[in-house]
C-alpha cells in the first residue's frame, strides 16, 4: 500500500541520518535534476582557523585580535567562532561590547569603549566609506578585516577546508545523472572557484549577498525544467531553502531556522547523503508503484 511504502523509505532513511519531514519529499527527491550547494559548512567543515594576524600602525596583534574576538562574541558564524577561539588560544581578554549590528554577507558592527568597530569583508569597509590597503583585494584567503572608529585597524586571514566525503558527493550526483550541480556562496569568487575545480564542479558563483542567493535561485526556477535541490547549513539560507523543491539543511551545525525551513535535514553533516537521500526516494517508488 501507499502509504506503508512511504513509511518505509522514511524509516530507511533516517536509519541513515536522513530525515524526510513528509512521504511528498521523497517523491519530489526523485525528479531533481538540479543540486545547488552552499559552500560554508556545507561541502567545507565551516570551522575555520586563523593563519595570519596584521595589524595596522599605533595598534597591536594583541590588542587587534582582542577587538575583533570581542565584536564576534556575540555572533554564531562559522568565522565568528574561529575568532572567538583563537583569542582563546592567545590569551587575549575580551572587552564588553554594546549594541552589535549583524550584517548578513558583509560582518558585524558594534561599540567597544564608546568607539564603533566594524569586523567584516572589505565591502563592509567600502560601504561605511572607510580606506584599506588596496593590496587586501588580492588576498585569495577569507580575509576580516576591522576599522576602529573610522580607522582601517588590520586583518586576520582564515581558512577553511573541504569535508572529506565533498568529493565523493559531487562524485555520487553525477553517477545518478544530475546534469547542473552548482556552489553558491557568499564567500569570495576566488575562493569559490579554487574549491569547486577541486570538487569538479564547473558552476561557482561567489560574492553573493543572501539577497543574490534568492535571485539566483528565482532565475533557476524560471527555467520550469530545472527540479531544484538547495544544500546549506546558515542562518542566511532559509529564504533559498524555501525556494527550491526540496530545500535539504544540514542538521548538526546548522542553523534553527535552516533546519525549521528543510524538507529534508541530514544529521550527519555529510553532503555525501545527498545522494543517498534521492536513491532512497528511488527505491521507495520502485516499491510503491
Ligand atoms: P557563505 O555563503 O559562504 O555561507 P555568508 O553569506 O555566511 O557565506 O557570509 C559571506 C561573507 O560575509 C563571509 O565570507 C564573510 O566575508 C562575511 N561575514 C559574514 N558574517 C561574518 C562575521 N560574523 N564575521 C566576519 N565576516 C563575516
Ligand atoms: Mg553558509
């Protein structure tokens, strides 16, 4: 019977990790020809390190890294928290922070001592006006950088690896004939690009804002031959995960909102159950129909 069959591809799969919020998912999983993937916690581990920490004149390391793990206490990205544990690392005291400002896809804003600070990509810079050296727009590392007051005050570079089953995700969709598998980030296109050639995927759009996300996906939808998967972990990608036809969030670093909005959430963090996600919808079809 129908809904027997169902049960059982859900039971299945969340023996796997896998959890289907509805038998209708299964079934949409299986008519997917387009997987669009976050980059950040997605096919990375989201858990960066910091590798390097300039800081500019009449200020310290210390005092630079002390500033911009103070602004990031209060936020929940994956960056955030690789600042906040390397001050840790150092020793290095936090101060109080007032009145902080999250600015999805450029950082944060927040007021240390009376002074406002700003943590963030260089756009954050840009748009409050404030001057870099132009030589940061050359790094090809997730770079932060911080102004104090209206003052460029230094930067930490970070750097993020790939999950060791990425590959075989990308590997796995292909063997069950994807045609478009795509990365979208809000991280920098260079770096977008260096971990897609890594992961053979040939479709990498880098510097989206979460707004660019949603509008990349529109357009994806307009093609009404595209049957969209999106993959992310952030608190940025409810929107885009609303938007696709089976939204799959990854369940053990994502964010509440990502994992409320999925129709699909993988427990294990692994993308490589992206595919084992579709050939579970597979076979429960073969068994129902
Ligand atoms: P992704 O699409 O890779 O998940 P996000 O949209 O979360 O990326 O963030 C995009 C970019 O915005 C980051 O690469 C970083 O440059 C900047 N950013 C966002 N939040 C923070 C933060 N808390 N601290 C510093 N930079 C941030
Ligand atoms: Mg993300």
């Amino acid at each position: 019977s129908i809904p027997l069959g169902y049960f059982g591809g859900i039971g299945a799969a969340s023996r796997l990790g896998i959890l289907f919020k509805g038998g209708n998912y299964l079934d949409a999983i299986t008519k997917i020809n387009t997987v669009v993937l976050d980059k950040t916690g997605t096919l990375t581990k989201g858990t960066f390190e910091v590798q390097e920490c300039k800081s500019a004149s009449g200020i310290s390391e210390k005092e630079l890294i002390g500033m911009v793990a103070s602004v990031e206490s209060d936020s929940t990205h994956p960056i955030a928290k690789a600042i906040v544990n390397y001050a840790k690392q150092q020793s290095v005291e936090l101060s109080p922070v007032t009145g902080t400002k999250e600015y999805a896809g450029f950082g944060l804003e927040a007021m240390i001592n009376g002074t406002p600070v700003l943590v963030g990509n260089c756009r954050l810079l840009s748009n409050f006006n404030i001057e870099y050296p132009a030589e940061l727009l050359q790094i090809t590392d997730t770079i932060v950088v911080c102004a104090i007051g209206t003052d460029y005050a230094g930067y930490l570079l970070l750097a993020d690896t790939l999950k060791d089953d990425a590959k075989k995700a990308i590997d796995d969709l292909k063997m069950l004939h994807i045609k478009n598998i795509q990365i979208l980030s809000g991280d920098k296109q260079s770096i977008v690009t260096n971990f897609a050639e890594k992961l053979g995927i040939t479709s990498a759009y880098g510097d989206l804002l979460p707004e660019g996300k949603v509008q990349h996906l529109e357009e994806l939808r307009q093609d009404g031959t595209n049957q969209i998967a999106f993959v992310g972990d952030g608190m940025n990608d409810a929107p885009v995960l609303a938007l696709s036809h089976v939204g799959i969030a990854m369940g053990g670093l994502g964010s509440d909102a990502a994992i409320e909005t999925a129709d699909v959430v993988i427990q294990t963090d692994q993308p490589s159950k992206v595919a084992e996600a579709i050939k579970v919808g597979k076979l429960t079809r073969r068994i129902i129909w």
